[in-house]
C-alpha cells in the first residue's frame, strides 16, 4: 500500500469537478486518496470507516456514494463492502513486470468477482489504445488526466475523435464478446481469471467465435478437468483439425458418436448369416477313421500276402 498519492493541479479546473458541492469535492478527493486506495482503484471500504474518517454520518456517506454511482464515477458492492472508481485504469495503468505483479497479486483479494471482470474488460481496452495513456507518475500515483493538454495534442485528439467514434461500436461489441466467455469461465468453476489467463483467452478469440471457446470450456469442465492447460489443448487439437466453428465441432462429434455405434469386424463375421463352408474345410471336419494298433507286418509274415503271392506265380 502506498504511503502518500498524488493528485494533479488539473484537478480543480476540470468541468466535472468544477459543477460539484464543496462537500462532494471532498468526497471524491477521499476516494482517491484514502489509505485503503490501491493500484488497481478497488479495495474494501466498510461504511463505518468512511463516517470515521470523512467524520460524516451514515445517512450522508450513503447519499455521496449513491450520487457518484450515478455520476458513474464509482461502483460500490452492498455484499462485499468494496468499491470501484470506474475510470482508475484509464490513468493509471502501466504495462511494466512490476506493475503486472502488483495488479494479479491485488486482483487476487478482490471478492466481488464482476469487478474483475469489468477491470480486465478495461485492461484489454487500455492495451489496445496504448497511445492515449500517460505514465506521468510512478505506479504508487494517481494521475488524473482531466483533458488539459497542450493546443497541438488538442488538435491531434480531434482528427483522431472521429475515427475512435466509428470503432466505438466494433470495441463494444468485442468487450460482449470477452466477457461472455469470461462469465462462463468463472460459471463452470475454473476460478478467478487473471490478467494471463485472460489474454490467452483473448488470444483464442482471434482464432475462434466465443460459442467455440464456450464449448471447450464445456468439454473440460465436464471432463472434471477445469484448467487453463486442458482448455488449451483442446482448442490446439481443434486448430490442427480445422474445427473453427461450432458446426465443425458438433458435426465431428456425431461423426465420432455413429464411429463409436459401428459394430467391428470379428462382430460383423459372427453375426453374418447363411455363410457356406468350402468343402475341403468340411472333409477336414469329418471324423478319420482309426488307425490299426500294434506293429505293422511285413510281407513274409503275413500269410494272406504269402497266398496270394504263390497265386500269382502259377498263373
């Protein structure tokens, strides 16, 4: 946790802050830089700790939160007593090892698991728009960039305005199309997802439709096998096989289903009916008869032979 947190000058000219009461300016400076604040913008903040610090009652806290939930600067969970600052990552996010180790590792305490999601969401989109994110202060600093620039980075963000405006509906899109497969993730008992896993998850979404991933998730979970590993297994065999679209998928399985129905050769030969032995296999089968016991008689000791020899010799 940081000892200290830093906010710009800007602060105080930004139209949002300008429009708010003494009362809701100091709120909202409490939130940033409060001792519970972290790197990832969500932490527990218990109600009561609010009233000890702020030194506002409970009926006012309840009123402030309810506000900049509204004013969609916050998300605050009644269950886990946590809260989001919305917009934390567009300013603060660096995409150096140490700061890395320091977002799974918070990532990891968090309980209200839609926050994750919604601050992974957030990450796949900062790290595909590196070019609008300042790195004015160390990781342990709140840089909050209120739209105070210089005139030629003014004239630079307009030209690129209504490009980003024509990409806002495809980056929508693509964030439905992650988070599904990251609810369905956490749904079939895989665990938190990490910022690794969720861009390897990303990564196979450049490859397949998120019904495909879905369906691996499937395949692995009711293996009793809901690892990251075994996911990626299943989607390289299908890569290799060309099974990119759900209907590949499924026509492979019945394929394997009616394979697995098919009876096998020695099944087909036993229950062939009407088949006709060759004959010198029947001749084979007929009993032979015995052969004679004892030693065998030569020609001079077997009288019937001496007979009909004398026989032939008189003509």
């Amino acid at each position: 946790m940081a000892k200290y947190r830093q906010v710009q000058v800007a602060f105080w000219q930004d139209n949002f802050v300008l429009d708010l009461t003494p009362e809701e300016k100091y709120f909202y400076l409490y939130l940033m830089t409060n001792p519970k604040a972290t790197q990832i913008g969500i932490y527990e903040l218990p109600l009561k700790v609010i009233e000890m610090e702020t030194g506002y009652n409970r009926e006012t806290v309840e009123k402030l939160i309810a506000r900049f939930e509204d004013y969609g600067k916050i998300v605050y969970s009644q269950d886990t007593k946590e809260i989001m600052i919305t917009n934390w990552i567009k300013h603060n996010w660096n995409s150096s090892q140490k700061v890395i180790s320091r977002v799974d590792t918070e990532l990891r305490g968090v309980k209200d698991k839609s926050f994750i999601q919604k601050y992974l969401i957030q990450v796949l989109e900062v790290e595909e728009n590196q070019e609008k994110i300042q790195y004015l202060y160390g990781m342990d600093t709140v840089s909050i960039d209120y739209g105070y620039k210089d005139k030629e980075k003014e004239k630079d963000k307009d030209k690129e305005k209504d490009k980003d405006n024509e990409n806002d509906n495809e980056s929508d899109q693509e964030k439905e199309r992650v988070g599904v497969v990251f609810d369905k993730y956490v749904e079939l008992g895989f665990g938190t997802i990490n910022a690794f896993k969720a861009e390897q998850i990303t990564e196979w979404l450049k490859i397949f439709e998120p019904d495909v991933v879905i369906k691996s998730l499937e395949v692995a979970s009711n293996n009793n096998k809901a690892t990251m590993n075994y996911v990626n297994g299943i989607l390289n065999n299908w890569k290799q096989r060309d099974l990119t679209t759900l209907e590949k998928v499924e026509a492979e399985e019945k394929r394997k289903q009616v394979e697995q129905l098919k009876p096998s050769y020695q099944q087909r030969r036993r229950e062939q009916p009407g088949e006709v032995a060759p004959s010198w296999l029947k001749d084979e089968d007929k009993p032979k008869p015995d052969k004679p016991s004892g030693p065998v008689k030569t020609a001079a000791e077997d009288p019937e032979i001496q007979k009909m020899i004398a026989d032939f010799r008189k003509g």
